[in-house]
C-alpha cells in the first residue's frame, strides 16, 4: 500500500498484518512489478502477497490495470521489471505446463457446440486424462458446481448463472492451487449474481483453492473477499479487509471508490493525539474527529462521513461540532432504508441513510422541510490526499 496518504494515527492502520508485507504462509507475492506496453504503463510497481486458502480482490475503475495483473499471473503477459513467485518459485522460470495456474477470463466463452461435460473435460483431455479417471473427475468437478444434472446439455440450453458455474467446473477440474477469476460475474444480472458470489464463495471454501479475483463491483468484492486491494492508474492505492478499507479509507479516491461517502473539505485549526478539529466553509460548526494526524497546523483535510453515520433531527443537535442546518431536495426510498439528499445553507449537499424505523421517530421529513444532520466524532475519518 501507498504509506504517504495515509495520516491517520490513532485509528487502526488497514494494512498491519494484512498488508502487502511477507508472512511466512504467503502463496503468491508480487515484487516490485511493472507492465509497459510501448508507452503506456499499465502496473507500475505493485508490491503484493496472497496467503494460502485466501480470497483475495482486486478492486478498481476501468483500465486501471487489473486484467493486466492478472493476466502476469496466469503467465499469459510477460513482466516488464520486478517478479512473480509462486509458492516460492519465480513464475519466469516455470515452463506453462508446471505453472499450478488457471484463469478464468473476463469474456468466459464456453465452446457453443460442446455439452456441458465435454467442456469441463476438454482442459483434461488435451492434458491426457483418460478413461475412469477422466470421466470421475468431470462428475466431481461438475457435482461441486451442482451442474451433474446438466451434464448432456449445451451452453445455449443454460441460464447464464448456470453457464457461469460450468466455467467455473472447467477451471477447477484441473485442481489449479492459484485459480484466477477476471471478472467472473460479469455476465450475470443482479439477483443470479447475488446467490452465485455466495455459491462461489463456498466452492472455493470446500476447494481450499487459493483465488484472486478481479471486480470492478465494490460490493461483490466487500461480500467475497477476505481481502482486496483498491488499484488506481496501475498502482494499489490501499489494502486491507474489506472493513479496514470501508471503516479507515486512506484516500479521497479509496473512500468514494468504496462505499459512498460524504466528503468535507477544510483546514485544520487543533490537533492532539486523540482527536482533531477542522474547520470548513461548509459547514456553521467545525468538524471533530476522535482520532489524530501527522500534519501541521492549518493543513488542508477532506473528512469522510459515511451516510450510515449521519442523522437526521427536527430539532437543533447540542454540542458546537459536527453538524449542519438544511432542506431536504431529495429522497431516494430504498426499502428498508432511505438516502435523504440534505442541501445546507452552504450550499453543500449531505447524504444521510436513514432507517425506516428511525424515520418513523422524527416524523418522516418530506421534500422542503428544515431538518439538521449530525453524526459523531467517531464517524468521521480525516483524508490528506
Ligand atoms: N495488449 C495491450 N497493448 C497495449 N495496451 C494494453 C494492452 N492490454 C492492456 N493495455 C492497456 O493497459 C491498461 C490497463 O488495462 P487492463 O486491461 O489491465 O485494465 P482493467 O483494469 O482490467 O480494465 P477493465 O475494468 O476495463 O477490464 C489500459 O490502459 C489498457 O489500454
Ligand atoms: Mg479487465
């Protein structure tokens, strides 16, 4: 991870034992890596190590590198500088065929004309597997994705959740011991990908695979993964557990990438090592924070404010920090929740998430209405880049 963004020195580090340091159990670490392709830098010097058995994510906006990433893994792209090992061999060295690798592309295309057995065993076959054993191994891979009874099928006789699980078959009868997912729900629309992120998740528990897998959908990751890495323009930009990175971003562009966030901008004006004020032209009150930084007075800070921390009143909060006066422009019912979009006298516009339940206590507030946001001064988290 990027050490200089992050300020903060009483709230826990992400990173610490889950950082991109070596551990002893490592399986696969990344050292230093970079990828040109002529001009272009696609990775530019990624540090990181997966353990044994882990789920690891990588996270991050289109073109950010991750594919490329990937696809070194697989040793399907050479590395321009720096090394890959796994389980302690240098990727460079090992001839494809020893490679303990299998990837599961971004476009999964299973062959159209092959039933679905026929495509689990190809991988198999052009391995020379034969016979009983073939035969076994097809059964078990595809009982695993519960897909055995699918098994004279063809691709186009699928729902695409059901075709996505006989990809997954075809990459895990070869008992890979790195299996690599590029986007691997990609296909699939909201519900299907909900209940399979779960069905895959388990797989690969029974497995014991070790996986990385490629996302740019922050909240399948934060679901599935024991660990991710945000990347930004070929660089990981922070990582940690997916709590660590959503409760303790490091940066502007970690916070808004994970998550939705309130973000407040302003200087600070008091610093100790428990806690910091500051001080924003957005808001009528300064800004209190529970934590401290490493920085000078007068220092420019963004603070983030998730929406689950902020609350909405009828009534002016007490206490001279952390709050603002406002109307509210807009309600996005969501359920079980609702976003309240409160526009202060600033002119800056907070985005509360408010329970139905807690709604109900103050009367549900409605388009115009004066209300107050207030949140704690454990909820905000100070950003300095
Ligand atoms: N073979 C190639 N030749 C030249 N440039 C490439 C090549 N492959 C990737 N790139 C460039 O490298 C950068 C990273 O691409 P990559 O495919 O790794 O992104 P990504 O994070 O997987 O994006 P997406 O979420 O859209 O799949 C991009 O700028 C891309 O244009
Ligand atoms: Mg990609």
């Amino acid at each position: 991870m990027s050490e200089q963004s992050s300020a903060l020195k009483a709230a826990p580090q992400s990173g610490n034992a889950s950082s991109g340091q070596s551990t002893g159990d490592d399986f696969v670490r990344i050292v230093d890596v970079v990828k040109r392709f002529g001009e272009t830098v696609a990775v530019k010097g990624v540090n990181l190590s997966v353990r044994k058995g882990e789920l690891f994510a990588l996270l991050g906006s289109s073109g950010c590198g991750k594919s490329t990433l990937l696809r070194m893994l697989a040793g399907l792209e050479s590395v321009t500088e720096g090394q890959i090992l796994i389980d302690g061999e240098d990727l460079a060295k090992m001839p494809p065929y020893r490679r303990p690798v299998n990837m599961m592309f971004q476009s999964y295309a299973l062959f159209p004309h092959m039933s679905v057995e026929s495509n689990v065993a190809f991988g198999l076959k052009q391995e020379g597997v034969k016979g009983g054993e073939l035969k076994d191994r097809v059964h078990d891979a595809l009982q695993l994705v519960q897909m055995a009874q699918y098994a004279k099928r063809k691709p186009h006789q699928l729902s695409g959740g059901q075709q996505q699980r006989v990809a997954l078959a075809r990459s895990l009868v070869k008992r890979p011991k790195l299996l690599l997912l590029d986007e691997p729900m990609s296909a699939l629309d909201k519900q299907i990908r909900q209940r399979t992120q779960i069905e895959l998740v388990n797989i690969l528990d029974q497995v014991g695979v070790t996986c990385i897998m490629v996302t740019h959908d922050q909240e399948e990751a934060m679901t599935m993964a024991n660990r991710l890495a945000v990347m930004s323009e070929g660089q990981i930009v922070q990582l940690g557990t997916p709590h660590e990175v959503y409760e303790y971003p490091n940066s502007r562009f970690s916070a808004q990438f994970i998550g939705s966030t309130n973000l407040f901008d302003g200087n600070v004006v008091e610093d100790e090592p428990d806690h910091v004020f500051v001080e924003s032209p957005e808001l009528p009150v300064r800004l209190y924070v529970s934590h401290g930084i490493t920085g000078p007075l007068g220092m420019p800070v963004t603070i983030s404010v998730r929406p689950e921390r902020i609350a909405l009143t009828r009534k002016p909060p007490e206490g001279a920090f952390n709050w603002g006066r406002g109307k509210v422009t807009n309600i996005a019912y969501m359920g079980g929740y609702s976003l309240y979009h409160v526009t202060l006298e600033s002119g800056k516009t907070v985005v509360a998430n408010v329970t139905s339940l807690a709604l109900g206590e103050i009367d549900s507030p409605t388009f115009g209405d004066e209300v107050y946001v207030r949140w704690s001064a454990s909820a905000g988290v100070v950003l300095t880049s």
